[in-house]
C-alpha cells in the first residue's frame, strides 16, 4: 500500500461498558446518535481523518453480561460504532471476528497488514 497510509488495529468487542459514558452496551446498545453526542460531549472524539480502521474480536458471542447477545444487538452495535469511526473522520472501517495476528490456538504470529 501507499506509504503514507495510516491503520488503526484496534483489539476490542467494543461492548463499551463506561461509568464516565453511562454505557454498557452488553446489556443495551443506544442509538448511533445518542452515541455519537453523548462522546462529543464528553470530549472523547479523536480526529482520526485520513486513517483506515480495523477493529478485530467483535464476536457475536454470550458473555456473562450478555447472556442473550443475538444479530440484532450485533448489527447495532456495529451501527454505534461505524458512526463513530465516521463522526470521527474514518473513510474506512473493517470489523473482523479474528484478529489477523492471532492462530486459532490463541498465539500471537506477526502481521505486516491487511493480506
């Protein structure tokens, strides 16, 4: 790619579950632009224009805090968190259940970027 291009790997279900936020997106997932305004608000909006984003380990699994995690909280989580990326400045965001680094045996391997 361009050597200038810019990637931000990010490790993360994004469930987002803050007491500064109010947010637990393991048991419900406000609208995208609730959360949008609520982390302008707070000043917690980077300027992240010009850089492509992938977030990896967004699962669709159950969790202790999410029992009854389902598509349809998938989809809006996915939703909260692209209006983000975009209120952000992103062009671009992937969302990966696997990180490209990482063997299924849980091992770390090296990566030099998207294949």
């Amino acid at each position: 790619g361009d050597l200038g291009e810019k990637k931000l790997l990010v490790d993360s279900d994004l469930r987002e579950v803050s007491t500064e936020t109010g947010f637990n997106f393991e048991r419900s997932i406000v609208s995208p632009s609730v959360f949008v305004e609520t982390v302008k608000e707070r000043g917690l909006l980077p300027d992240l224009r010009a850089i492509t984003v992938v977030v990896c380990d967004v699962h669709s699994d159950s969790t202790p805090d999410a029992r009854r995690w389902s598509a349809k909280q998938t989809i809006a989580l996915h939703a909260a968190w692209s209006a983000y990326f975009r209120a952000a400045g992103v062009d671009h965001v992937e969302f990966l259940e696997k990180c490209p680094w990482e063997k299924s045996d849980g091992a770390e391997i090296a990566w030099g970027g998207a294949q």
